[in-house]
C-alpha cells in the first residue's frame, strides 16, 4: 500500500521555494526591502530562513525516504550517486555561472556553494539515519552544537589569540576555510557555505529527520512542544552564542529548526488534520 503523501511537508517545501524566488528576484538590488536581505553578520531575517529551512525538509524526506530501506550496499551507492550529482551540479554551476559560455578559472574558482552543502549534508545524515536510532542522532546533534560553540567561543589559536564569533581573521569557521580553501571561497574572508560551519547545518538536518518521526506518530502536540523547546532553547542560546547564517551558529540552528517546526506544525493542523 501506497503511503499518503503528508500534504504540509509539501506546502512547507512550496512556501521555502517561493521565499526563495522572491528574495533572489527582489525586482531591483538598488532598492531591496530590508527583510529580503540576509543580515549582515550577526542577526536573523527571513531571507535567513530560506537554507535552513530547505535543510530541514531534506531532513523530513530522509526519514521517510528511507524508514524501511535496509542497510545495504545498493541503499549506500543510491546515496552517493545523488550527493555526488548535486555536488558536481553545485561546482559546475560555479565553474561557469556568471561566465557562460565561458569557464571561470579554476584558480579562484568557489569550491562550495548551497548545492554542494546540501550534498554533503545530505550524504552524512542518510548514513546517520541508516545507523542510529532517534536517540542516537537526538545525541549526536546535541553534541557537534555544543562542541561547535566550545571550539569558536573558547578554543585559542596557536600562538594565544583567543577566538571571536565576528567576521574576523581569529574566527574558527572563518580560519579553517582560508587555510584549506585559499581562494576558493565565496568571499576573501569568510565562505557561508564553508567547512566548519558545514558540521552544524547537519544538526538542521537531523532536526528535520527527528520531526519526521514525529509527523509518523501523528501527534500534533509533539510538533508544537518540539518547536517551542527548539525556539526557546535557540533564542536563550543567543545569550553566548550570537545567531549567525555565514557561520551556522548553534543558536541559528536551534531557532531556524523551531521556526521550521512551528509553521509546520500550524499547517500539519489546518491541512492534515482540519483538512482546510
């Protein structure tokens, strides 16, 4: 028997890509609303929503995409074709976008980018979810949070310059990128789509995989309390660890992934539930 298709995964798919179309086609960059712009640095915008929510949805669809697959070879090569696909599409794009037909020099080259994340995180959280049960992947999300934080909060560098959370040379995220990366980021100082700050997007995801689970026991009240801890833990958060896209900051995770899970609650009762 076919499965039902939960109506409100879908519409939150819908609403992430139509905010996405509108904030990269905003009618004219010289004069763009405040709130279709990403924040500078520090700070949270809707347009900051757009990634980590589409994360998350990848979340929900690894869960159901893969409840009842077995742990096999076949089930492992199916995920590494598609991560490797959309990573090559993600570098092709690079190589030759704004350039075509012309090729970018590969010499400055980006060798990341939004595709090439979701790629990876992709990749990492389906082999996650084929290993571990809810509890497991609940640990380990909590784990790479709070050891992203302790890193980029409090780790020194090598000769004593304690680290900062700007956008700054003595930035872990920042750091790491300009010594592996060079001049293959996105910007001379920082890549939003970087190394280090890859491993805490894998927590989005993971929240998305978690949530799955929940829409699959059906209990509406499990979504809305799961939000509300996501939104309250996040926002408290802040309080050491600043709310920051360009680093996927702890806190950022934590609050995109109640926002997420708030409106997809809300629309879960009205559809799924209400049938509205």
């Amino acid at each position: 028997m076919i499965k039902k298709r939960i109506a409100s995964v879908d519409l939150l798919r819908g609403f992430t890509i139509t905010l996405m179309i509108l904030v990269n086609t905003p009618g004219t960059w010289s004069a763009v609303y405040p709130p279709l712009l990403h924040a500078k640095w520090h700070g949270l915008t809707p347009t900051d929503l757009v990634f980590p929510f589409f994360l998350f949805v990848v979340g929900i669809s690894i869960y159901f995409a893969y409840k009842n697959s077995e742990n096999s070879k076949i089930t492992y090569k199916k995920i590494a074709v598609r991560s490797l696909k959309l990573f090559g599409l993600g570098f092709f794009l690079n190589l030759v976008l704004p350039y075509f037909p012309f090729f970018k020099d590969f010499e400055t080259v980006r060798f990341l980018g939004v595709l090439q994340r979701i790629a990876i995180v992709f990749f990492i959280s389906s082999i996650l979810f084929l290993n571990f049960n809810w509890k497991t992947l609940l640990g380990i999300g909590i784990a790479i949070l709070i050891g992203y934080w302790l890193v980029l909060g409090f780790l020194p560098f090598s000769d004593g310059t304690l680290p900062t959370f700007d956008r700054a040379p003595n930035n872990w995220a920042n750091y790491i990128d300009l010594n592996i990366l060079g001049k293959h980021m996105w910007q001379v100082d920082y890549d939003p789509e970087g190394l280090f700050s890859t491993l805490p997007s894998i927590v989005t995801c993971i929240s998305g995989i978690l949530i799955g689970e929940i829409l699959d026991l059906n209990k509406i009240k499990y979504l809305f309390l799961s939000a509300f801890f996501l939104l309250v833990s996040g926002y408290l958060f802040t309080i050491w660890f600043p709310i920051n896209k360009a680093i996927w900051s702890s806190s950022f995770v934590l609050v995109t992934s109640g926002w997420a899970s708030l409106i997809l609650a809300i629309i879960y009762y009205l559809r799924d539930i209400k049938q509205l």
